[in-house]
C-alpha cells in the first residue's frame, strides 16, 4: 500500500508471548526453508502468524512524514529487521523513491542491491517484491528484474502492484477518471512471463476504500472499470488510507467483496501511522482493525493480515506497542 506515504492520498504511501511461543515462532530466522516446503505452505496447517506480512520500503523513507507528526530523529530500521521485531514471517518489498536501484544500474557491484536485499530476507517464508512501487512508478520494464531474482531465491513468491489506480484526469464529459498503472493487456503478459520462473507466483494489488467505495469524498472511477481488472490479480491488498475511515471497514470491506470474484484472496493491510492526519494510528481504531483481521481471518473472508510499515516502528509508536504484543498473544493460535 501503500506509497507512503505523501499527503496525496491517491497515492501512497509508504509507509509499516511466552519464552516458547517466541522460540516457535523465530524459527524461520535460524533456518531457511527448503523451496518445496515453501510452496507447500498453503497445504500446510497455519496459525495466524503463518498469514501475517510486514509492508516493507527503505530504511528511513517516511522520516519526513514523521517529522510532520513531531517524531524527532527518524527511524533507522530495515526491512528484514522489521519482520524480525514484528516476528511475523512474510515480507513486502515496495520499491519508492527508486529505492533500492535497479540492478542494471548496480553492474559493476559484486552484488547488486536487490541480492543483497533478498540475501537478507532468507530466513524468511515468502517474499513478494514490487514491480509498480509507491506513487504507482514502475512496471513492465522492472518486471524482468524481480523474475531473475525470483529464480535466484526460492522463498520469492509474488509481484507487488502498488498504488495501482493514479493518475486523475479530466474526460471530455466533464468527469474526473483514474487509470491503472498496468492495462489489462500488460497483466496478462506479466501472468505469461511470471511463469518462466517454474513455480506458483502471485500477483498482489493494493487497493484502497476509497477506490471501492463511490461515496468516498476521494472516490474516482477508473476506466477501464476496476471490477473488470480483478481477475488479473491473485491479492487484493485492502488499506484505509484515512484512520478517520476505520469506523467504516466492515461496510467498505463488503463493497470491495461483491466487487471481486470468490476466488480472489483478501489482504487486510493495516497502518501504524496515520499519514493523512500526522499522527499514530489512534489506539482504539488499531485495537478495531485487529480485532476484525483476526474475526475476519479466521472466517475466511480475508486470507493475509499486512502490517506497515518498517519505517515507523523503532521511533516509540503506542500503535507499535500494541500491535507488537497482539501479535505475540494471537500468532499461535490455529486458523
């Protein structure tokens, strides 16, 4: 999701037990997991930390938002280090702000960037790495890099598509319209060529309420319709931009429900930070969006619960806090 993470709201963002609970869950950090047991996680018995994500970007990118918030100093943690202090096992990498560089720019190193990144990230389950990243840059052209890097490191799983509906335009009907970042002929061609890798891989999505919900102040059709691009993706990954909308998310996930087919999963993506307003996430709207993931999860109706960002989460958040000791009571419980 989310950019994050500039005031623009259409875009994004960028933007995040017990001694023997925590042994269990830690495991994936003292060991890599084999590339067949990683595809066969959805066949797998899970617990609720089996389905949870942290939404990464480079270390420091949202220090200006946070210095509108009066949090002095910025953050300094990494994406691995992020997944590690959450102890949650699967990771989004969102590039933003051409961070980190394409590899074809980093020749001349030993290892470029996007290794060194994915080095880090082995001990980890999955990884979905980004190709349209924050503020909707990129696509088809990064495409080709994260497929190489995905044949290179088994526990990459996916594509990102992030801030996918941009662009506000002015229709000679007087209408304001957005457009995705990718068209539908363009999805197509990414599915075709994600099959060079020789294993499953997903193409997730971020999708915002008020991308589904018409009677959002901020609501925009899309052209081609958004319904009608569904079928291209395998996640939808759910934000609330606004903490000021959370009141709403029952009603606003049922809307982005009958706009998908059943087949698609549902990822509910949850900030720490509320850009918009400057501030943490208030801490009963963060007790609320946990509460109902959890609910949600356990029902079916959503599939990965989706923490950002890295880049708030050593700077003294009460939302950290929170989430931090939530995940540590309710990861081992069965789904």
């Amino acid at each position: 999701m989310p950019r994050p993470m500039h005031e623009e709201p259409t875009s994004r963002r960028a933007f995040l037990g017990t001694a023997a609970t925590g042994a269990a869950s830690l495991a994936f950090a003292a060991s890599e997991k084999p590339a067949a047991d990683a595809l066969s996680l959805e066949h797998a018995p899970v617990t609720v930390r089996d389905r949870m994500w942290i939404f990464t970007v480079a270390a420091g990118e949202n220090n200006n938002e946070l210095e509108r918030g009066n949090i002095r100093g910025g953050s300094r943690m990494t994406p691995a280090e992020g997944a590690f202090y959450l102890n949650v096992p699967n990771l989004l990498l969102i590039r933003t702000r051409d961070l980190p560089p394409l590899p074809d720019r980093e020749s001349w190193r030993t290892k470029t960037s996007f290794q060194q990144y994915a080095i880090s990230f082995r001990p980890l389950d999955r990884v979905v790495w980004s190709v349209v990243g924050s503020s909707g840059i990129g696509g088809m052209a990064e495409l080709h890099h994260v497929l190489s890097l995905a044949k290179e490191f088994p526990n990459i799983r996916g594509i990102y598509l992030d801030d996918f509906i941009i662009d506000k335009r002015k229709r000679a009907d007087g209408r304001f319209v957005k457009r995705p970042a990718l068209m539908p002929s363009e999805l197509r061609s990414v599915r075709e060529r994600m099959k060079s890798v020789g294993r499953p891989m997903d193409v997730w999505v971020t999708l915002y309420a008020h991308d589904v919900n018409p009677k959002h102040p901020i609501y925009y059709e899309c052209d081609p319709p958004l319904a009608s691009l569904l079928d291209l993706f395998d996640v939808l990954c759910f934000w609330t931009w606004n903490a000021d909308d959370l009141p709403k998310l029952e009603e606003n996930l049922a809307l982005l429900e009958a706009l998908a087919t059943k087949h698609r999963r549902i990822a509910l993506g949850m900030y720490l930070w509320d850009f918009p307003n400057n501030r943490p996430v208030p801490l009963p709207l963060m007790q609320q969006q946990c509460e109902l993931g959890l609910k949600w999860l356990k029902e079916k109706r959503i599939h990965e619960l989706v923490f950002l960002a890295n880049t708030v989460l050593d700077v003294g958040l009460p939302s950290d806090e929170y989430v931090r000791n939530w995940i540590k009571e309710v990861g081992v419980q069965p789904i």
